[in-house]
C-alpha cells in the first residue's frame, strides 16, 4: 500500500464556517486517520495519514472547504507516515 501523511495549512475565511467539521467529515469518508484544528493565527491545521490518492482528494477538497469557506491559500507537504493516529477527529483548543 502507498501509504502517506499530508500538513496542510489553509488560510482566508476558514474557521467559523464548519471547515473543521465538514473536513472530519469528509477525511473519515475517504478511509483517512489524522485531525484537524483551527490555529491562533486564523488558518486551519490539517495533518492526516492514509493512501496517497486519498490524500490527495483531502488536498482537493481543502483548496475549496465547505459552501461558505472563502480559501486564499493552501501550504502542504507530504511525509512518511507516523501511524499515530487511530480516527480522523478535530482537536478543539481552548
């Protein structure tokens, strides 16, 4: 299996607009592991693990995000994978 692990970061109108929801959503539907979160600084975290097309169905759908996400930019890299992660769930900070 060509397993794998994306970071992507997405910047513009992203959080407040079920991003992170519709990404949990959406990563779980495709078989992925991993998390995503909203950062201090307004963008969205993503880190997730599974095969490479998967991923990069991830990456697509991040470029887009949910109806009313305005996404500017998309930052991303991929790694080996870690095979940390059991689900796909999104990390809440206080």
């Amino acid at each position: 299996m060509n397993e794998s692990k994306i970071k992507i970061k997405v910047f513009g109108y992203v959080q407040g607009v079920f991003f992170r929801y519709t990404t949990r959503k959406f990563a779980r539907n495709l078989g992925l592991t991993g998390y995503v979160k909203n950062l201090p600084n307004g963008t969205v975290y993503i880190e997730a693990e599974g095969s490479k097309d998967k991923l990069n169905e991830l990456l697509e759908f991040s470029k887009g995000g949910p109806k009313h996400a305005q996404v500017e930019k998309v930052e991303y890299e991929y790694s080996l994978p870690t095979n940390e992660f059991k689900d796909f769930d999104y990390i809440i900070e206080s």
